[in-house]
C-alpha cells in the first residue's frame, strides 16, 4: 500500500521577491494551484500523516507536508487546500513560532480548526546528528509538548530538521510517544513499510507540471530519477562533510546555481 508523501515549504505570488538562496525551495501560488488541481483530477486520496501512520490505509495515497512552519502556509497554502477540500500535514519548528515570517499561534489554530494535521519539526531545526540522545530527546519531547499545550489536541508526527536520516532519531521519536516520523529521503512511504522512516518527495521551483504528474501517477522511473539525483548531494556531503556541504549548498543557490 504505498503513500507519495510531498514536501513543501513556502509558498509566494512571485519568485522574484524570494532572496535567491532560498527560491529553490518556494513555489509560486499559481504553480501550486495547478498542482493541486492536478490532485483533484487524479482522484487520489489524500490523507494527513497521521491518518496514514494510522494503518486504516487506501490501496495508493497521496499525503500533502509542509516543513518549517512559514507563515505562507498560512496565508496561501490553507485557501487553496480548503477550496478543494484537500487535508495537509504542517511541521512546525516550535522554537521559531511567532518569529519573523513564521505562523504565530492564532495562525497554528485556525490550520487545526480547518481540520489540518500539526506535527513538530523539533524545537530548534538543529541536525538531530548533531545532537546527543539527551538533547535530542528534550528537542522531540519539549515541541510535542508545548505543540500540545498550545493547541489541546495531541500531537503524533514529526518530520527530520534538514531533512537527513538518523536512526537515533526514529527510536527516540518512537520513545517520547510519536507514531510516525518523515524524513527527506526520496521514495515512496511503502517502501520501508516503518512508520518512523517514512520517504518524501521534495516539490521545488525546477518540478515542472509532466514530472509532477509523472509523479501522481506514482511512476516509479521519475522517483528513481530524482532518487539517483539525490544520491550525487549524498555522495557530495558525505566527501565535503555536513558543514561545508551546506555552506557550498547555500552558495551555489544564492548565486543560481541550484534549482
């Protein structure tokens, strides 16, 4: 029974406004528009994490993320999906909630009011391999917690700050009480079968509306593709080490060399 699970992040009326080390990750509305009317003529279901975590699953589903918690999920993203009457799961980074151009709570409430999942995206966005088990247990427990308190409803999905696996981090997850946890390795979620390991697909600016149908119709040749192209960045990390990796990552996109 395999999941696409979708991962996005902003949303903006234009590219243009976007700082361009950024822009790779931010979709224009109408780009996202069209993508979900693309879900709707697909017919395919589409659930939130935890309903598919929850094991009383479609034969083929689609589950719609959003990482970061920008405040556009907010402001853009929640009118289109409700239009169409789509559900979506939000991660939120609960250390940065209210700061600069992230959600605040009334915002966090009326997506849960609309009937969207919330899940945490850890306290501080810090790579959990940076961190020990007792820091990164505070990190998973504390933004379950005060995500909780905040909108009394429980909170059972999390998703990996940066997107890399770490397999301390999916027993941890599983110890604090979370049912399921996502992460930034390209496939689909039936792949793995593991709650705690479940794949994405990242939607990006470069994602043109073939592939993204190609996608839609879970043809296995386009997430292979994307799969090989994820595998160079690995392959990159793990020769240059995760933190020169991301200063010649964040270089190369501010000077538009990334899509």
């Amino acid at each position: 029974m395999p999941a696409l699970i979708l991962m996005y992040h902003d949303l903006s009326v234009t590219l243009e406004q976007v700082p361009a080390g950024h822009r790779p990750y931010v979709l224009e509305t109408s780009t996202f528009c069209r993508q979900m009317n693309a879900v709707l003529a697909a017919r395919v279901p589409t659930l939130t994490v935890a309903q598919w975590a929850s094991g009383s699953r479609p034969p083929w589903a689609l589950v719609l993320t959003f990482d970061d918690g920008h405040v556009s999920n907010h402001d853009m993203a929640l009118p289109i999906l409700l239009t169409r009457q789509l559900k979506a799961t939000f991660f939120i980074t609960v250390g940065q909630i209210g700061i600069g151009d992230t959600m605040n709570w009334t915002q966090l409430r009326a997506l849960h009011a609309a009937g969207m999942e919330i899940g945490s995206h850890t306290l501080t966005h810090r790579p959990p391999s940076t961190l020990d088990d007792d820091a990164l247990r505070y990190e998973l427990s504390e933004s379950r917690r005060i995500l909780e308190d905040g909108l009394g409803a429980p909170i059972t999905s999390i998703s990996s700050p940066t997107g890399f696996f770490n397999p301390r981090m999916c027993r941890i997850a599983y110890e604090v009480g979370y049912h399921a946890l996502c992460f930034g390795q390209i496939g689909l979620a039936a792949d793995t079968g593991d709650p705690f390991s479940l794949k994405r697909v990242a939607v990006k600016a470069a994602m043109d509306q073939d592939q993204f149908a190609a996608l839609l119709r879970f043809e296995r040749g386009t997430i292979h593709r994307l799969r090989l192209q994820q595998g160079v960045r690995d392959l990159a990390r793990k020769l240059l080490g995760r933190t020169t990796y991301l200063r010649v990552r964040r270089t190369l996109a501010q000077r538009g060399y990334m899509q």
